[in-house]
C-alpha cells in the first residue's frame, strides 16, 4: 500500500473482508512485503516452518529470499 495511505486502517479491513471471505479455508498463505511482517501477525498470521520460492528476478530474490551458502 502507498505510504499516504498507511495508518488509515484501510489494510486491516481489506485483509479481515477477505479472510471473511475465506472462513471455510482450512489454510491462508501469504508472502508479506518486507517490514510489513508486523502487521501480519497482528493479523493472526504465523511464520511457517518450510516454505520455498523461486524468483526469477534477481532483486525480488535478493529482497525475499534467504541466502544459501552450501
């Protein structure tokens, strides 16, 4: 979300409308934008366990991606 716009509670009731929407769900995953972790979790959301990507573009993959030494 554009920065003018964070604070507003405007996210919040986005992410609560869809997980409304998706009550019967057993599983809701999602990739959370860098720092916004935070509020993920406030949301109800927990860090998995395993979890694996593959990004094609390099910054996307330096950003997202733990580093790999082996």
């Amino acid at each position: 979300m554009h920065k003018d716009y964070q604070g507003r509670g405007i996210a919040r009731i986005l992410l609560e409308d869809i997980m409304k929407q998706l009550e019967d769900v057993s599983c809701i995953q999602l990739i959370a934008t860098t720092g916004n972790e935070p509020f993920y979790e406030k949301m109800g959301f927990k860090k998995l366990k395993t979890g694996m990507a593959i990004y094609k573009d390099p910054q996307l993959a330096e950003e997202y991606l733990e580093s790999n030494n082996h």
